[in-house]
C-alpha cells in the first residue's frame, strides 16, 4: 500500500509548451509505420529510486491500443486492493515474466488473458519499448498492441478492480502532463509524471510507471 497520497503531492509543471502527436499519427497504419521503422529517439524515463530491497525480476505490460471509429483509446486497469505491489493503482495489464512464456510478447499477451480477459486473437502486437525499473525492482518492457474492438472482458477480481480506455490522444497531448516532485529526507527525491483523466464523474488518476511508460511512448511518436 501507498504511504502517500500522490494527488496530494505538489504539481511543479505542466508541459503544456510541448507539442501534441498529430491525430493522423495515431492511425493504425501511422503507428505500424513508426513501429517497424523507428526513429533515432532518447526514452526520457528508465528507471526509478529503488525503495525495496528484493531481487529484480523480469516483467512485461501490455499497452493496448483499442481501435475504436472515434479514434483509438488505450485499456487500461485499475488494480485491485489486496494486492502486494501497487494496489489500487492505475496500470496496464501485465505482469512478471514466467519461464513458460516464449518472450516478453507472449508475457504480456498471457498476463492481458489472466488479468483482463482479452483474447489474443483481437491484439496485434507492434513492437516494444525500452524497459522500465520500478520502485519495486521490476524490469517492465512495455510492449504496444493494435487491439480490434469487440472483445468482452472478464476482470480477475483478485487481480483487477476495474478496466477501463482512455483516448489515446488525450494521452499523447504534454498539456496533460504533470509533473510531481516529493523530497524524500532519507532517499533521493521522488519524481513523477501524472495524467488524470476525468471520465465521466470519476477522475482516473494516471501515474507512476504507467505515466513514465507512456511518456516515453510519447517520446517515441514525436521523434
């Protein structure tokens, strides 16, 4: 559980001044374009400060990129409390890596099927990002899927307390960007990205590695 509440730690920019991705850059056709050529480009988040001392594991997260006529949305969850590491937070569905799984794709396909339900006969898969490290010493590659609409979803109520998109626009636009800094006495300060997304009457409240994650997404489509 969180000892913090991260609405309550201050906002010190919005990246507002940054340019938006173009909306004919978010297309399919657009995003397998970026995908199978990528640009030179820097990822601007890798790791954060380290505040647990266990093994580093291998993981992976898929980043679904629902294909909707209004224009693509990206699944995401919100965890559910019992669990033992970032419960209640906003994430992609994905977990630790299994020596089962052929490769980190096939992890991320595996753990959207367990967590979320989502068949992996509607996702198909473009590519990777670099890897993120969490505060919990896991090793994330984010792996970015085209997801066709139409599937039914069945949240693992163990694992996830509700499943949800956010216009992938909404995502790739820096005015929606925050940033939060928390000085930490005992470690080094604490720093992170926000995107609250208000959906309906009920604020969705990104951040953390998903954010880092994204942003680097970002990064990559703007390069």
């Amino acid at each position: 559980m969180l000892s913090f509440d991260p609405r309550a730690v201050p906002v010190v920019a919005v990246d507002g001044h940054l340019p938006a991705v173009a909306r004919t850059e978010l297309t399919p056709s657009a995003l397998r374009a970026r995908f199978a050529s990528p640009p030179e480009w820097v990822p601007e988040l890798r790791r954060e400060p380290r505040l647990m001392d266990r093994a580093p594991a291998q993981a992976a997260v898929l980043v679904p990129i629902v294909l909707h006529d209004g224009g693509p949305t990206v699944l995401l969850t919100e965890r559910a409390s019992r669990m033992t590491t970032h419960s209640g937070q906003v994430a992609f569905p994905g977990g630790r890596v299994d020596p089962e799984d052929a490769n980190v794709a096939a992890a991320a396909l595996r753990e959207a099927w367990e967590e979320v339900g989502l068949s992996a006969g509607y996702v198909e898969i473009l590519g990777s990002l670099p890897t993120y490290t969490t505060v919990t010493s896991f090793i994330v590659t984010p792996v970015v899927a085209l997801v066709q609409p139409g599937f039914s979803l069945q949240p693992n109520p163990d694992e996830v307390a509700d499943a949800f998109e956010v216009p992938l626009a909404f995502l790739m636009n820096p005015a929606n960007h925050r940033r939060h800094a928390m000085p930490d006495p005992e470690r080094q300060s604490r720093e992170w990205y926000s995107m609250p997304y208000q959906d309906g009457e009920y604020e969705r409240f990104v951040w953390g590695a998903t954010a880092g994650m994204l942003r680097n997404l970002y990064r990559f489509l703007i390069a």
